[in-house]
C-alpha cells in the first residue's frame, strides 16, 4: 500500500448572509420606507432661522446629529481613561 498523501484543506466557506448583513439590509428597507412615508415639506425652527425642508430630511439630519454628539461624548469619554484617574490632592486641614 503506498503511504497516503494528505488532502490539501479547503478555506472554510464564507456564508453570504451574515447577521450583519442582515441587519445591514433591514435598516436599508427601513429607511427607504422612512424616506417614502415622509415626503412632504413640514417647516423647521432652527432657534435662530427658520426653514422648511422635507420631514425624512429633517428626520435624517436630527439622527446624524444625535449620532455626532453620541460619538464626540464616546471620544471623549475614551480620552479621560487613556489619561488614567486624577491625582488625588491632599485634604485640606
């Protein structure tokens, strides 16, 4: 019997539809029926102008805020425990 040559191993197979492309995708219809659903122009008080724009716009633009200040606060957030505690100063007598 000649010795047996081993199989070269194949890569695993990457699955198409990953949870993250799952949820990729449902957020994708959401939002095109967000976008559908809202099409009509609603006015807009910006404090210190006034505007009117459509609602999905307006919707949108009040998440890409929320999601910025989200982030600015997360980044800063990360800077204070990079840096370690403060120092603690000595009590006063």
């Amino acid at each position: 019997m000649p010795p047996e040559q081993p199989t070269p191993t194949q890569p695993p197979q990457k699955r198409v539809w990953t949870a993250r492309r799952i949820v990729l995708a449902v957020l994708l219809v959401y939002g095109l029926i967000l976008v559908l659903a809202n099409r009509q122009t609603e006015p807009v008080n910006f404090v210190f102008f006034k505007t009117e724009g459509p609602l999905f716009v307006i919707v949108l633009l009040a998440l890409a805020v929320g999601f910025l200040i989200g982030w600015l606060f997360d980044d800063l957030r990360a800077r204070r425990r990079r840096k370690g505690p403060k120092p603690e100063s000595e009590p006063r007598a």
